[in-house]
C-alpha cells in the first residue's frame, strides 16, 4: 500500500520528469522511488533527491 501523501508514488526509474519550480535544471530521469524519496537526474543539476511529501514533479511524456 503506498503512502496517500506521497505525490510521486506512480512514477519508475526511467521516466522523465520536470521539477515545476526549477524549469533551468531541465529534464530529469528518475532513478530510484523508495520511502517518498525521489532521486533524479537532471541535465543542468544533476542528481537530486526529492521528498514527495512536498514536491510533486511533473511527469513528461514525449
């Protein structure tokens, strides 16, 4: 069962995603998706970890 206040939950290593408050660190691949801690790596800021109790990135599909 995954946690209701998680706003990342449905994503997978692999995917592509936009920070919604952070367009300059371009587009990021997930890399992992454990315990509402979201690590992704973006093109201009490299890897970060996100908590997705506060920070819902938006998924792209291209």
């Amino acid at each position: 069962m995954h946690d209701p206040n998680d706003l990342n939950a449905m994503l997978e290593p692999g995917q592509m995603v936009r920070h919604p408050r952070e367009a300059d660190w371009g587009l990021g691949q997930v890399q992992s998706n454990i315990n509402g801690r979201l690590t992704v790596m973006f093109q201009h800021e490299g890897k970060v970890v996100i908590d997705s109790k506060r920070v819902a990135v938006h998924p792209v599909y291209e």
